[in-house]
C-alpha cells in the first residue's frame, strides 16, 4: 500500500512524504507485469493499493 503521507501532518500543502514511491516507480517499471494497482482510496490525498505478483 503506498499512502500519501503529508510532510506537516496540520496542512495539506501538497508535499508527501515519497519514499516508499520512489523505492516502487524503478521496481513497477522494470517489472510492469510483477505490480498490479488494485484499488485507489481518496481523492485529494490517494493511497493505493497494488499487488505484487512474484
């Protein structure tokens, strides 16, 4: 699950902290068939749910 966690957790500013995004993007590219995006929760700030097929 990738969560959009705020950076200030008082103020949606926009700024998540991304690391676990960024730990996934290289992994999702390399292996498009491997993660599968299941479902998306919320709007302004989504979390997401993927599958990790291995």
């Amino acid at each position: 699950m990738l969560a959009s966690i705020r950076r200030n957790p008082k103020k949606i500013d926009g700024y998540v902290i991304n690391t676990l995004h960024r730990m996934m993007a290289p992994v999702a590219q390399k292996y498009p068939d491997k993660v599968v995006l299941v479902k998306q929760m919320g709007e302004s700030e989504p979390a997401y749910l993927y599958e990790i097929k291995y």
